[in-house]
C-alpha cells in the first residue's frame, strides 16, 4: 500500500510533466535549429537566463506563505548600480561591495516584508510601491558615479566576471553550478528545516501559526529579507556576466520570475509550492524564451508566450480546486471507466 500524501503525489507528477516539457522544447527547437542542440551552445544559452532561476528559487518562499514579490527585478539593478559605484567611484574591493550589495538586498527585503507582516498592508501595494522606490534609489546612486547613467560601469577585473563567465572543464558554465548550490540550499532551508515548516504552515493559516508560538510575522518578513538577498545575488552575477553595471538590469525579469514560481507548483494563494517545481519551471521558461530567439522570433515578442503560461498555470490551478470541476471530472472519469470495464 503506498503512503504517500496526496500532495506528494500530485507534486510528482506536476514535476514529471515540467521534465516532460523540457524535453520537448529541446527536441522541437532541436529540430527548427539544429546548432540549439550543440551542448556548448546549449549550456551556453543557461547563462542568459540564470537571474531568473536564481531570483524564483527564492520568491518561491514569499509566494508559499500567501504573499507576492514584484521588487525583485528592480533589486537586481539597485544592486547592480550600487557595486558599480563602489568600486569605481569609492576605490572598494569589488568582493567587499557584493557583500555590501547582499546586506542592500537584505535591508529592500526586510523593509518590504516588515511593512507586509507587520502593518497589514498588501503585498502586491507594498513590493509595487519598493519596484518603484528602489528603481528611484538605483538612480539616485548614478549620481554619485563620473561615469553617465546611460553609458553603465564597466571594466571591472577579470577575477569578477570570470564568476560568471568562466566554465569548468570549458564546458560546465560557473552560473550552472553557482545555480544547483543555491537549489540545494534553498531546498533544504524549505524542506528539510523547521524554519521551511514554519513558512508553509505562515502560507497555510497565519493565525493557527501564531497559535502554535510560532512568530508568524517574523517569518513573513525573513522570506522577504531572503527573496531580496537572492535577488542582489542575481545582480550580482548579472553585473558580472555582461561586464557591466546599470540600472535597469533586471527590469524585465518580474514577469518570468512570478511566472517560474506559479508555474513549478506554488500556489499564488500560499501554503503549497516547493522550489524543484520553481528551478524546473524557471528552466523551462528559459529554454522558451531561447529557443524561440534562436527560431528568429523577435526578442521583443519573448514575453507574449511567458504571459501565456503563467494565465493558464493559475487558470488551471483555480480550475483544480473548483468543487464543480472536480465533480465533473470525476464523473466523466467515472463513465470512461465504466465503458472500459463493459
């Protein structure tokens, strides 16, 4: 007899399903472009995408207790810009101002998630109302630099943006494997820890949680302190990919980010999720949007299909808990069943 929760079962197989489609995007690109599945071509093409992976992986945890998180994007470049600045304009190491640029990510996170956990007010209004002020920030601090806003920082030393331009072996890029130590430990503090408990029971019912001793709004906030960690890491690496740091970096990421997030299983209404479902999703999506430059469509059009598969995973999840649905579906299996058995 197997034991296994439900959930557990329906998250193997949403997981299943994302393989299954991950696989397919390379065996139809494959096929338009052959040169996609050249694999130095294709483990080329993770470095384009990585900041997504990174930054889902751990807007997974804000999602998972109920709320949402908009300001990762404009993280990135406030991150960016300000390691930028102190490097160039302020003469510091620049491994000193990306640990300088993780506390800004944490202070963005903790500032927005102490106004979500400990004042009531929406998350959608509050990480809007930090996109647009930590965007203000990032422009702000253009101004401490000599270098013209437009115009970005570069020349930064090759020790730096080897990190995200090197390969092991000249073929594993650093970014993959930067990428699976932040999986494994992202997992393990949602799965395997009492602080992850914590976060899923916050997202399930925040008041049995606080009923149970937990502090549920210091949870809330720590996922917010942890999203905007993940996402100046994101910046970080960005910066050191494209040897350059600007403000607008991660100013189209929001929208594949929520989707990877709601896309790998995470309910946008909390309590369920996990982030195998988020890295395969972010994968997926990042194989997309790829393949479908490589095919020759217009980077501009890329969002159009991101846009899709986030209206029909949310679609599909509402239409999984819809009482009426699920009747019907049960009957109409029900009826399968009774003409396979006649």
């Amino acid at each position: 007899m197997n034991n296994k929760p439900l959930w557990t079962k329906k998250i193997v197989r949403w997981e299943t399903f994302l393989i299954l489609l991950l696989l397919l995007e390379i065996f139809v690109f494959g096929m338009i472009n052959p040169k996609f599945l050249m694999p130095r071509v294709l483990l080329g093409s993770i470095n384009n995408f990585m900041s997504i992976c990174i930054v889902s992986l751990f807007v997974t945890f804000v999602l998972i207790t109920g709320g949402i998180d908009i300001q990762a994007g404009s993280i990135v470049g406030l991150t960016s810009i300000f390691i930028g600045v102190l490097w160039h304009d302020a003469g510091i190491s620049i491994f000193v101002a990306c640990l300088l640029g993780l506390a800004i990510g944490a202070l963005c996170g903790a500032m927005s998630g102490f106004f979500v956990a400990y004042t009531g007010v929406q998350p959608m209004v509050v990480t809007l109302g930090g996109s647009f002020l930590y965007s203000g920030l990032a422009l702000a601090i253009t101004n401490f630099s000599s270098t013209e806003s437009y115009k970005g920082i570069s020349g930064f030393p090759a020790e730096f943006t080897q990190l995200a331009k090197g390969r092991i072996f000249n073929i594993v890029p650093n970014q993959l494997v930067i990428f699976l130590a932040l999986f494994a430990i992202a997992y393990i503090l949602l799965h395997r820890t009492t602080y992850g408990r914590k976060v899923f029971l916050c997202g399930v019912n925040k008041n049995a949680a606080l009923y149970s001793g937990i502090n549920s709004r210091l949870v809330i906030m720590s996922t917010y302190v942890v999203s905007g960690m993940g996402a100046s890491l994101a910046g970080i690496l960005l910066t050191a990919y494209l040897g350059t740091a600007k403000t607008d970096l991660g100013k189209e990421i929001t929208l594949p980010v929520i989707t990877a997030v709601v896309l790998g299983g995470t309910s946008n209404l909390g309590g369920t999720g996990g982030v195998v479902g988020t890295a395969l999703a972010a994968i997926v999506i990042g194989i997309l949007r790829f393949g479908l430059s490589m095919a020759g469509v217009n980077t501009q059009y890329l969002d159009i299909p991101v846009g899709i598969l986030l209206v029909l995973s949310v679609a599909a999840r509402f239409a999984g808990t819809n009482p009426s649905l699920q009747k019907a579906a049960h009957r109409i299996k029900a009826r399968f069943a009774v003409k396979a058995a006649q």
